[in-house]
C-alpha cells in the first residue's frame, strides 16, 4: 500500500496525540492500519489515546476514526514503553532488523455510520477560565461516557485516561 503525500498529512493531523507539545505521532503501522480500514477516505473527526506502561515496558495506541460514512477502532499495541514514530526513527537508525518492535493488533474494526441504532453521552462539560469563551465559540465541548450502539455490537469511546497508572493523551474533535 502507497499513501501520497496529502494523505500522510491529513493522518498526522487526525492521528496525533495533540496535547502534548510537541504533538506525539503515532508508529507507521497505526498509519497503515487507519488508511486501510478508511479505504483512504478522510477522516472527519478522531480521538487518539496512547497508554505506556512502564512495568511492563509497552505502548498501547488507541483510535476511534469517523469518515463521511465509516465509524473505525483501532487498537495496536508495541512491545516498548513510550513508542511513538520518533521512537521508531531512532530505533531504524542502527540496524532496522535487530530493533524492530513488531505490532500486536489487539483489535481492529470497521463500522457503516447507517449503522449506528443510538448514541449515549454521559456528561457534558464545559471549560472554565480563558479557554471558555474560545471553546464556546467553536462548538466543541467536552465529553465523557460516550456510548454507540450498532446493529451488532457497541461501542464506548473513553475520554479521561484509563488510570492512574496509565498516560493517556487526546482527544482530537471528537
């Protein structure tokens, strides 16, 4: 699979764990994943949750992806603590063979919107202080506890971090 020059763009802004500064960008393989699952479509609107566990020295990177007609999870899951696409850079720097972290795709799905049979918001929020005005103005406010049913199946889109044990990072408008 080849993926052009605007579409490598369109991913990194829809892909990337956004609130950390620098944004952190997810493995190449989680860009493979996503761009396939979308058939290349673009992406509407995403959330991005990473989880590094150092006790057990892995990296878990989590997506729920919405295209013009496809609502798309993704989770894969690296067997290194903090391993983004900059981790994966340096690892290829030496010898690609002896460093490479291979993906363990723990999930992995595709779902038509036109299947979506109800949708359930916990709780709404709202952002205090200057960032208020800005937010409200934008239309975008924050959400926990949000709940797709499909046809086969459901789905639950988490917006806080896991635990506390775990770094989450996200969302992405969503």
């Amino acid at each position: 699979m080849q993926i052009d020059t605007a579409s490598w763009e369109k991913l990194n802004n829809r892909l990337s764990a956004t609130d950390t500064h620098p944004p952190t960008y997810p493995p190449i393989a989680v860009y493979l994943l996503v761009h396939t699952l979308t058939a290349g479509a673009d992406i509407e609107a995403s959330y991005v949750q990473t989880e590094s566990r150092k006790d057990s020295s892995s990296t878990v990177w989590r997506n729920w992806v919405i295209t013009d007609s496809l609502f798309v999870h993704t989770d894969v899951k690296f067997a290194a603590a903090d391993y983004d696409q900059a981790a994966e850079d340096q690892a290829g720097a030496g010898n690609p063979r002896d460093n490479y972290v291979e993906p363990t795709v723990r999930q992995a799905w595709v779902r038509p919107l036109d299947s979506v049979t109800s949708l359930h918001i916990g709780t709404v929020g709202h952002l205090s202080g200057p960032r208020q005005l800005a937010v409200s103005r934008s239309g975008w406010y924050p959400i926990d506890g949000l709940v797709l049913d499909f046809a086969d199946g459901w789905c639950h889109c988490p917006a806080r971090p896991v635990s506390s044990s775990t770094t989450a990072r996200g969302p992405t408008n969503f």
